[in-house]
C-alpha cells in the first residue's frame, strides 16, 4: 500500500490495465471525469498484471472487484494491497449456459433464485430437511416441494430445491464460504446481499 485511500488520489500514477477492454475505457472515463492524469501500462491478461504490478512497474491495477480480491489472495501479504472503494463501472457477473439449451437456463436460473429465496426464508443447509417437513409459510412450502409444481415445470422432481440448498447451503453461506471476509478473497456483501439488507438480490415468487 502506498497510503492511497481513494482512486482520486491516484493523479500521476501508472495503473496495468487489459487493454481491449470496457474496465480500459472505463478508467479513462473516471480519470477524466476526475481531472486527474494516469498512465496506462497494457497488459494481455490477469496474470502478466499480477506480474507486473509485484514489480513496481505500475502502482495500480484495474479489473472487476472480484477479480483483484481474488488476485490479491494470491499475494504473499494480502494485507500490504489495498482495493480502493470506487467502483467506475456496473458490470454484473452471473452463469452463462450455451445459447439455445432454454431448459437447463430456466434450470440455472431457478437454482439461483432457489438459493436467494432460502436466505429470505431462514432456510440454511442445516435446517433445510426439517423445513421441508413441517414448512413455516406457504413461501417455503413452495420452495422445498411441499406444495406446488414448479420441479414439474423444470423437468425435474418436487426436492430439487431441497438438494441444492442442502448441497451448499443458501445464497448468503455460499456467498460467505467462498467470497466472504472470512475467507482469503475477503469481499463485503455490498450489492451481493438481499434486497432487505440493501442489496440488489432478490428472487422472483415460487408459482
């Protein structure tokens, strides 16, 4: 760390950035929009970034924000590096599935919603058999196959919900086990929580 607390603080840096890239452009846009200078180092990928930016030859490196926090546990003393907390662009990441293979993506994206309905609900991956068997509200009925039909509908059986949530538990411990501050990539929940908890999370109702 070089003591920056925030990327406007970063007038006259050199920053690694991949070039032919929306984050390029973006960093552009933020340096100008901030009337401050930067120069660009190009870098091909992730990798030659990581490279470089242990060398001293740039004193920032630019990318998604799991990216650099996934970069960072990779460092000798994660600690030394800080992310600094502007985000200069909305790019979302999620699961891709092969174009044209409609029922495996309505499958993706219900397990997903699955998950961020079973963190609403108080349903984790230790209580979720017991849920199943004796469901709180009609919400949670419906999620774990109790009532309804929406496996039908998937092409898959009434417990398909029950297993994924079982598998890993919900949205929330997924996110905490594998992402969250306790672990070495160490990101926040920010954006990544529910909608109650001012995120941007939210699943669509289980009919």
């Amino acid at each position: 760390s070089k003591g920056v607390k925030s990327a406007k603080e970063l007038d006259g840096a050199t920053v690694c950035i991949q070039t032919g890239t929306t984050t390029e452009l973006n960093l552009a846009d933020f340096f100008r929009a901030n009337k401050i200078k930067y120069t660009p180092v190009p870098i091909e990928d992730s990798s030659e970034a990581r490279k470089n930016y242990l060398a001293d030859r740039c004193d920032a490196y630019t990318t998604d924000a799991s990216g650099l926090a996934a970069t960072r546990a990779t460092f000798e003393k994660p600690s030394d590096h800080v992310i600094l907390p502007e985000i200069i662009s909305k790019e979302p990441l999620g699961p891709v599935v092969r174009h044209g293979d409609n029922q495996w993506e309505d499958i993706v994206r219900w397990a997903v919603f699955a998950l961020i309905q079973a963190e609403e609900s108080g349903v984790t991956a230790g209580n979720a058999d017991e849920m199943a068997k004796t469901p709180p509200n009609p919400d949670v009925a419906r999620l774990l196959g109790a009532e309804g039909d929406l496996g039908a509908m998937l092409g898959l059986d009434k417990a398909w919900a029950l297993r994924a949530i079982k598998a890993r538990g919900n949205f929330g411990e997924i996110f905490e086990s594998n992402l969250g501050t306790k672990t070495p990539i160490g990101l926040e929940r920010g954006l990544n929580a529910l909608y109650t908890a001012g995120g941007l999370q939210y699943a669509p109702p289980f009919r």
